[in-house]
C-alpha cells in the first residue's frame, strides 16, 4: 500500500517464498497465526503509545525528521534494493516540499504492513 502511494512500486517476486515460510509454520504449529496476531497488537499498541507521546512534545521540523527515520524503518523491509531506494528518495522529495505525511499518517501506514514477515 505504501509502495503504490509512494509510487515505488512493489515485489511480487517474494510472494512465493513467503506464503511458503507460513505454510512450513502452520503446519509446524497451527496457533501461530494466532501468536503473531497477538504479538502484532501488542507491539503496534507498544509503538503507536511512544509516537503518540513524541507527536505531543515534538516542533514541526522534529515531526518531519521522525517521519524520515520512520520512512528508513519501514525503507528496511524492502527485498528490492531499487524499490527502497526509490521510497526513500520519494519521501525525501516531499519532505523537502514540505508535504510529507504527518507521524500518524506513516504510522498508519506502518500498521498496515507485517511486523515479522519471516515469522
């Protein structure tokens, strides 16, 4: 979702491999999608209570540079070098058009995403 906003596109490349780590998973133990969604909520209650925090104490150019280090986080998750070098550049240029998303905007984003993909 992020990538098609951004315009980075995405990697179906690795859909393959991991819809095979799930299956390997579930049938090692069949509770673990039931584990990671736990796991998931509570570190995205975890996150989203630090950011909320920061959002109350930070200035205009503090959001932004939280923005960018969140954009480097979620950049990390990228399997395609030229994809993550792309969302980056992309966030920087709206960042230097002063049009980047607010943190609770990216946050958002970053929900939607999967917290351990190679679970």
């Amino acid at each position: 979702m992020v990538g098609s906003e951004l315009g980075t596109g995405h990697d179906p490349s690795q859909h393959t491999s991991y819809v095979k780590s799930w299956v390997k998973v579930l049938k090692d133990n069949p509770r673990e999608i039931t584990e990671a969604s736990k796991d998931a909520e509570k570190i995205a209650s975890l996150v989203l209570s630090y950011e909320k925090e920061q959002v109350k104490t930070t200035s205009e150019p503090e959001k932004i540079n939280i923005s960018l280090k969140l954009a480097e986080k979620l950049a990390e998750r990228f399997s395609n070098e030229e994809d993550k070098n792309r969302f980056l550049q992309k966030v920087l240029e709206q960042s230097e058009q002063s049009s980047i998303k607010p943190v609770i905007q990216i946050k958002d984003e970053v929900k939607k995403t999967e917290v351990d993909p190679e679970r």
